[in-house]
C-alpha cells in the first residue's frame, strides 16, 4: 500500500482566537466557554515552545466542563517536562469544540489507558470525533493549542463523510486513520476531506502482515489497546478472568478488539486455571514484555514459553496508583506517573530497564488549575 509522506501537523490558516483560552487557563481564571474573548498577541516562552522537544517527557490533563446552554465540553492542558531536571519546558491549554469527542484521554473509565495514538506527532493535534450539525459523529483533528479543528470539511461534504467508530493518527505517517463497521479511511488532517482515502479490505490484510505501523493502527481502530510487537507478529493480550495472553496478527475476522488477531499457547501462562497476572503495556522487542506492575516478561522467540520473569525498579515497591509507563526513546529506561508519597498528587519517575532498580523522582506534577487534581484525568502521553 503507497502511504503518503508525513502529513503537516497543522492547517494553514486556523483562526485566532486560541490566545485567550491559553491566558485564561495562565492565570488560573474562569474560562468562559460561551464567549469569544479578543486575540491577547501570540504566545510566548513555554506557550510557544515546541510540545514534541527532545528530551522531554508529555503529560495531558483532561476536564469536563459544563458549558451553559448547552453539552459539556473538554478542556484539555499538555505539559513537557525535562527528562532529568522535571523543568517545565512547554505548555498548551485550550478548551475543544463541543460535541467534540477525543479518542483517548478524557472522560470516564480511561485512567490508565495508552494516548499516545490520539496525538500528532509533534502533540499540535489531538484526534476524536465531532458531531456534525446532523447529529453524527465524524472524524476530526483539533489543535492543541487554538481549539480549532485542522482540515474542517467543505459546506455540503459534512453529510456524505463516514461514520467512524473510532479515530487516531498514524505512527508514522502522521495522517489521521478512522474506522467503522467495513471501511478504513486516512486522510491529511491539515488538508481534510479533500485528501480523503478509503482502504480496501485486501490492503488492510496484506498490511496487517507486512507493515507494523500500519497494523499497529488497524489494531487501534478495532478497539485494541494491547500492545504490539516491534516485528508487529504478536499482541500481548490481557483480561482478569484469564490473564496475560498472546495472539498473532493475521487477516482473520471476528469482531471488535478481537478482530484481525489468534490466540495461542504459550508455556507459563495458565489462562483461566492459572491467570498469569500481567496487564501488558509495551514490547521492549519482539520477546521483551513490560508489565503496569514493573515487571518484565521474556518469551522465546517462537513465543512458545515464558522464558523468565524479572522485577523491574523494585517493583513499584509501595508507590500507589503508577500509571501510563512510557519508554525513553534510546530503549534503555521508563518513565511513568505516580501518586505523591505526602500530598497524595501526581509524581513524575523515571528508572532504568535494570533488575532491582530504583525509581528517580522527577517532578511533582502541579495541577492545571489552583486547588488539586481530582477535576483531571491525567495521562502520560510520551517520552520524546
């Protein structure tokens, strides 16, 4: 399949506006949902910096907000913090347009869950899905930093697009995919409907099997949010009832997460008489397995039995509530949320990929707004 180039991050041309929201979540006052407030000038020091800078690690807010007269809204506040130092180097807060969905990140039942894919690259758009003025829902990329969607379609174009299930963008290529029950579409998110492609059903197969970004994208677009290996063979599977399981990707069908992928045995993961308790987070390499509680799983290279189980920085030890662990980009470390030992508010750690490690403090994380944290789903997004 010819995938396109990397899509620009932003369209050319988003209204102003996006300064205000971004002054007032500053300062810590109201924001008034229902008011376009004047243009304050362009942005400066941390609201200008790059999201996506190199040696930072990005964490997303999300809130819930009541708008008057109308349906709740999200407002969303990205950080990046200094890898080794926790200074905060970027910033961007902006309310996103009602009836605006993000793919993941904000509202209920989501703590804990990999956000990564509803973000551009360079973190400027955030993907999900906005019901239109017929009351569908369909696809659209907002930017982080104005609350303007990227690519709106044409008057008169709004009725015809498809009706996706679920929306993120592509590792890679940087375009946003979507998906529904029988089609796969991608498209440039700054150029919108214009560039709109739909992938057909023998393409998704044969990229399933020879094109790792790509599958890892259709996974997504099922509902999986298990992770993949780097040669994109195999899924780490997980549920209570059964554990730890692997499956490989092939063209089968099936339905929702289960879709595209079989599961088999493996040696040392009991499934239901003997649930193997790992809630898998991300493959290492192909036989390298991180594990929510710190642990790592090592396979063989057939993935036929469990080779060994080693405990990663201590553990956890008696840290609470550790959340959304994130590889450094040279493979050799983690970093990952956790609750504050005294104040009981999000921490920043890091630690190394080294049996019996420590975890190292890297910042406490302040809440987006004065008070604590609980208005917020708080995610980490990524070590850049």
């Amino acid at each position: 399949m010819a995938h396109r180039t990397r899509a620009g991050a932003r369209a050319a041309g988003l209204t102003a506006g996006g300064a205000a929201l971004l002054l007032a979540f500053a300062t810590g006052c109201a924001l008034d949902l229902n008011t376009d407030a004047p243009d304050e000038g362009p942005a400066t020091g941390v609201r200008a910096a790059p999201l996506a800078r190199p040696g930072t690690v990005s964490v997303l807010f999300c809130q819930e907000s009541e708008s008057r007269g109308g349906p709740s809204r999200y407002r969303i506040v990205l950080r990046s913090y200094g890898s080794d130092d926790g200074t905060l180097v970027a910033e961007r807060r902006t309310a996103l347009p009602r009836e605006f969905e993000p793919t993941a990140g904000c509202g209920n039942g989501v703590e804990n869950q990999p956000v990564a894919h509803a973000l551009s690259e360079d973190l400027a758009l955030v993907a999900g899905r906005l019901k239109a003025p017929s009351r569908f829902l369909r696809a659209a990329a907002v930017d982080t930093a104005t609350g303007q969607e990227a690519g709106p379609p044409h008057k008169g174009r709004v009725g015809r697009q498809a009706q996706p299930d679920r929306v993120v963008f592509h590792p890679e290529t940087g375009e946003l995919w979507y998906g529904g029950a029988g089609f796969v579409h991608h498209r440039d998110p700054g150029r919108g409907t214009d560039s709109e492609q739909q992938v057909p059903d023998p393409e998704i197969r044969r990229d399933l099997l020879q094109d790792p970004a790509t599958a890892a994208t259709i996974l997504r677009l099922t509902g999986s949010r298990t992770p993949l290996t780097p040669g994109g063979a195999v899924v780490a599977t997980y549920n209570t009832a059964q554990g730890l399981g692997l499956a490989r990707v092939t063209g089968a069908e099936g339905d929702g997460a289960g879709r595209y992928r079989e599961s088999f045995e493996t040696a040392g993961l009991g499934g239901m008489r003997d649930p193997f308790p790992c809630d898998p987070v991300v493959w290492r390499d192909d036989t390298r397995l991180l594990c929510s509680d710190f642990r790592q799983v090592t396979f063989s290279a057939a993935h036929d039995r469990v080779v060994k189980t080693e405990e990663l920085a201590g553990g956890g030890g008696n840290m609470p509530a550790n959340r959304n662990l994130v590889p450094s980009p040279d493979g050799t470390g983690f970093a990952f949320l956790s609750r504050g030992e005294d104040d009981g508010r999000w921490a920043l750690y890091r630690a190394d990929f080294t049996p019996g490690g420590q975890p190292q403090k890297i910042t406490d994380i302040a809440p987006p707004d004065r008070g604590d944290d609980s208005a917020f789903v708080t995610s980490l997004v990524r070590w850049n």
